[in-house]
C-alpha cells in the first residue's frame, strides 16, 4: 500500500461520516454518535496526514505551495469542529455549520485526490510512498485507538 492509497480509505470514511451527519436532526444520540465518529476520524486522519504526508511534502520547493494550501484548510475544518462542539446540537444553526463542515471536507478531499496528490506523486520516491504509508497507517490507528478509548 502506498501513501495515497492509505489517505484514500480515510477519505472514505469521512465522506461516508460527514454525509450521514448532515442528515441528522435535533440534539440525539445518532447526531452526537455521528458527530463524535466524525471528529475522532478527522483528527487521526489530520495528525497521521500532517506528519507523514505534508511535513515531507514540505521539505520540498516544489511541494510547498500545495502543503501550505492543504494545511490552511486542515485549520479551517478544525475551526468548524470547534464551532459545532461550543453549539448545542438542537439549536438550529448547528446544522448549518454542519453543512459548512461538510462541504469543506468534502472540497479539501476532492483537490487532494484530484490535484496534490498527483503532484506529490512526483515529488515522492516509490519507496518514500510506501514507508509513508506504513507510518501514516501507525499513527492514524494509535490516534483513532487513543480517541475511542477516551469516548467509552
């Protein structure tokens, strides 16, 4: 499995998430199951993402440009986690910042696998693709471990 591969099945999950999320209604279990689901997926994936895809990406001229952008935009779905976690889930604007998450989960996704990721194929030797991989997958399922342990 390849770095890009191992992004992928992540991307999966938080589409499949964020989709389901906006469907919701109301301050119920299912919301803030969902929403819970969403945050630890997102965070796993972001931490694992940003030390072992973009940092390397980064060390590079030619990968500055699309690191700074994909980092920008990880702040930004952060700054949205941030808002939904301060409103209460039945007031009616949670949905709509819900909806904002979304969308912009699902834009970063769409230029990553349409766009950097391309340009970071490029950039990466195919071993380097493999050994990030392997330290992306490490580190996202000790973070998605870390993460559901402190939900139960």
């Amino acid at each position: 499995m390849n770095i890009f591969e191992a992004l992928r099945a992540s991307h999966e999950i938080q589409r499949e998430l964020s989709e389901k999320l906006i469907q919701t209604s109301g301050n119920t279990v299912e919301r803030r199951e969902l929403f819970e689901l969403l945050k630890n997926e997102l965070f796993a994936h972001t931490v694992g993402e940003d030390r072992y895809f973009y940092i390397p990406l980064m060390m590079t001229d030619s990968g500055l440009n699309i690191t700074r952008h994909a980092l920008s935009e990880h702040h930004e779905i952060d700054e949205l986690l941030e808002q939904l976690t301060e409103t209460d889930m039945s007031n009616h604007g949670w949905l709509a910042i819900a909806k904002k998450l979304s969308e912009k989960v699902h834009h970063h996704l769409q230029e990553e696998e349409h766009g950097f990721f391309q340009q970071a194929g490029k950039i990466l030797e195919d071993e380097q693709k493999q050994s990030l991989a392997q330290q992306y997958l490490a580190e996202y399922n000790k973070y998605k471990k870390l993460n559901k342990d402190s939900l139960t």
